[in-house]
C-alpha cells in the first residue's frame, strides 16, 4: 500500500469530521482497533502505555480503556500535566480512563519519567508522538523514548514509532518498534518496521467530496513574511462589462492574495478603479475592448504575477479573442474563464466553465445536474490537459485523474456575479498552490461564504455578499 503524506491524512481527518465522523469517533476507533491487535497479537499482561499530550496520545488513552477492559494490568505514564492534554477527544479521553481508575503517572521533567514502570512492564504502547511530529524529540519524550528502546518489554507503537518524521521519513531518535499499528495507510518511514495497517472508519464522501480538508495545507498570506509572497494576481477582464473583473479582484484579495492588478480597457479601467481604493488598475490601449496591440504590455505584466485570471466581462469580438488565444500561453498558471472559454482559445492551468460553457468546449449535452458530469469532466480534463472546475449542480473538480464533487453552495447563489467571484478565489489561491488543489478549495470555500450569506439574506443575496462573507469562511476552514 503506497504511503499516505502527513497533509493528506489531515485533509481526510477533516473531511470525516464535517462528514459526519468526528475526529473524537475517528480517535475512539483508532484506539479500539488498536487495542484488538494488541489482545490478538499478545495474552494478558501488564501494560505501559507512553502517551504525550496531544492526539496520538488521545489515541494511547483510548487504547489504555479498551485494554483495560479486556483484563489487562494498565499503567499510563503521561510526557506532561493532565492539564496540558490537547482540549477536545483527546482530554475527554484521559478524564475517561482517570474515571476508570487506571493510575496516570504525570512526567514533565526528564527526571519525572519513572524507569522502573519501563523495566517492570509486559508489554510497551507508544503513543507519544504522531504524525504532526517534526525535528528532533525533546524531554521529557527523548527520556521516555530511550527507556523504551531500552526496556525488555515488545513495543507497540500507535500510527508511527514517536520521534519519526512522518513529512521526510527521517528519524533522528525514535522508538524502535516490534510493531506499528498505523490508522488507514501507512506513513512516510514506516517501510522499516513491520507495519498492520487498521481502518478507523473515514466515510466515503471524505474521498469523493470536497470539504474542509482541501483548505488542509493551503498556502496563503499568512505563510509568508516578505511583501507580495502571499500571491500577486493579474485580472485581465473588462470592456463590454465592468462589474465582474472588479468582483474577481476584491474576491482575490478577500481570499488571501496579496497584491492584485487588473488589468481593463479604458473606459473599464475608470469604472473599476472606483470602486475601491484596494484595487491596482492597468488601463489598456483600446477604450473598450482588449486587443492585439495590448498583448506586450500584458506579457511584461503577466512576468510579474504569480498567476494570471483572464476572461471576465471581455466580450467576444474577434481582435479580442484573438488577443486572449496570444496571451494565455504566456502565463505558466492561468485560470481561464466566461468570454475566452471559446473552442479557438488554447487551454492551460484552470478553466472554469458554466454547464453552456462546458457544452461548447467539450461538445457534450450536460445538465446542471448531470449525474453523469463527474465522468464527463475528468474526461474532458484528461482530454485537455487541464484542471476543469465545472459549475454545475454540485460543482465538479478533476485534473483527468481524481475527481472531486464540491459539498458547498446553494441556490440563492444562481445569481450574476458569483461566477466572477469563484475565479477570483481560484486565481489567488492558485498564485501559491497547485492547480488542482487551489480549484479544490476555491469551490469549497466559495460554496462555504455562499452559504453564509444565504443564512444572512436568504433570496437577496448578490454576488457582493459572497464576497463579504469570503474571509469569514477561510477564517473558519483554514486551519481545519
């Protein structure tokens, strides 16, 4: 089974939890399938169990309950105070076994790490660092580690041997297990001990849907220090239609994109610039229309932009298009949408066409809510080489390989504008992430302010409301 990455594994957490298993559901069977391989592999015995305070010590409480209950002698010794135990399933869990009466042993300080309940055991069950671990381990868990390896005892180590990076597969000082019974796959490094693999009971829609899991990892402005690492983004809409490239740009920025210049014909340009100071406006050299003349100016702009969003409010004349068909292969990530998602437009990095969009690029006859259109647009991004985000009924992800159905959204946000506002996620999120990963997270955090707003306005609801709502959202999902 190929090894699953730490960021992957937390998305899927996550999406389980906002699926309707929980993350304490998800420890309570990590812990009981744990315990069952331990009651199969060895008779009963007096047990350590070796927790640290965050989860995977919540999974070595649960492990001590099951244990416990099945006759085994449990002594828990805890790398901390009780009150220092990660709030959530992990603290219900140790309020439990302390409940239970099982003696919990509290060791912050090397010297606290008492020797002889290593030496004196049966039977050894680690569960003091997980898979969040990175560096180098440090007291009172290097103690503990090295009591471990040094005990007679068989050690068991929960997901992964604690003081292995499970990002790099590296391990500086790490237990040195009999076995590791690791949660759904195995993890980076374990290739080297002997490994049973237990599943924790994720649900199907964690793998089929998208939920919070794709804001799991996503690079934004927060992650950088220095000016402009955020994301710088160039818009390039506008003409026959103001409104929509200035919605893509306020969206941009109220997603996490640092800098945004857009980029519109005059008379565009004047509109869209007053309509907030925030916004960096490039006029064009046509009054109302983007056109061949424009496309060096553009190529030195597009150099200086992380990621390119072209299409918005452009309009459909000929010297337009063919503007548009000269400038996408200029950008290395462009998320193409509205007017230039045309059959004469090459196609590269994001597309985002509605259901009469998808059906003139493709040449298929899809509904809103083609049950059909999973298949249909990981063909066509197969086809095309592309990521294609598919605004149907739910919205469709796929990059020709996976495909993702967006779990977000709702019909109040069938409205002008909204369409607009979703490529402008798409563009700064794309600035400093993957292709497929930014279309992933900008339908569902998109979907996640549309529902806000519905709760706010009901019916009344416009595109601007999406956009009010949108840092509230990535506020609420970014560290899910």
């Amino acid at each position: 089974m190929k090894p699953i990455t730490v960021e992957d594994m937390r998305a899927l957490e996550a999406n389980s939890d906002y699926f309707g298993v929980s993350y304490g559901e998800l420890m309570e069977n990590a812990g009981r399938k744990a315990a069952e391989s331990i009651i199969a592999l060895f008779k009963r015995c007096n047990v350590l169990v070796v927790c640290g305070t965050g989860n995977n010590g919540g999974d070595g409480f649960v492990t001590a309950r099951f244990l416990r209950e099945a006759g085994y002698g449990v002594l828990i010794v805890l790398l901390g105070r009780v009150g220092q135990v990660k709030e959530g399933p992990a603290l219900a869990n140790i309020e439990i076994v302390r409940g239970m009466g099982i003696p919990v042993v509290e060791s912050i300080l090397p010297e606290e790490v008492p020797k002889e309940a290593f030496d004196g055991c049966d039977l050894i069950v680690d569960a003091v660092l997980g898979t969040g671990f990175q560096g180098t381990p440090r007291e009172p868990a290097r103690t503990a580690i090295r009591y471990m390896n040094q005990s007679p005892a068989p050690r068991v180590s929960l997901d992964v041997p604690s003081g292995l990076d499970a990002h790099t597969g590296e391990c500086a000082e790490c237990v040195d297990a009999d076995l590791v019974i690791t949660f759904y796959a195995p993890k980076k490094g374990l290739d080297r001990y002997k490994v049973e693999v237990v599943d924790i009971g994720i649900p199907k829609k964690a793998f089929t849907h998208i939920g919070p899991g794709s804001m799991v990892g996503l690079r934004s402005r927060g992650d950088f220090v220095e000016k402009g690492g955020g994301g710088r983004l160039l818009i390039i809409g506008g003409g026959p239609y103001t409104g929509a490239p200035a919605m893509a740009a306020m969206a941009a920025y109220r997603a996490g994109a640092e800098i945004v210049t857009v980029a519109a014909p005059k008379r565009a340009a004047d509109i869209i610039a007053s309509f907030s100071p925030d916004l960096i406006v490039r006029p064009l050299s046509d009054e109302d229309f983007l056109v061949e003349k424009d496309v060096p100016m553009l190529k030195e702009l597009i150099s200086r932009h992380h990621a390119v969003v072209i299409g918005m409010g452009l309009g459909r004349e000929p010297e337009t298009l063919a503007a548009a068909g000269r400038i996408i292969p200029l950008c290395e990530r462009a998320v193409i949408d509205a007017d230039v998602l045309q059959t004469e437009i090459p196609l590269s990095g994001i597309v985002t066409p509605n259901v009469h969009e998808f059906n003139r690029l493709s040449g298929e006859t899809l509904g809103p809510k083609d049950t059909a259109a999973a298949e249909k647009v990981r063909k066509f991004s197969a086809q095309n080489k592309v990521v294609t985000l598919w605004k149907g009924s739910p919205a469709v992800v796929s990059d020709g390989n996976e495909v993702k159905i967006n779990s977000t959204g709702n019909p109040g946000m069938a409205v002008g504008g909204t369409g607009d506002v979703l490529a402008g996620i798409t563009g700064a999120f794309y600035c400093r992430n993957d292709a497929f990963k930014a279309a992933c997270a900008a339908a569902f955090i998109s979907g996640a302010a549309g529902d806000m707003a519905f709760e706010d306005k009901g019916y009344g609801l416009v595109a601007t409301d999406v956009i009010h709502w949108l840092p509230y959202a990535v506020k609420r999902y970014r560290h899910a």
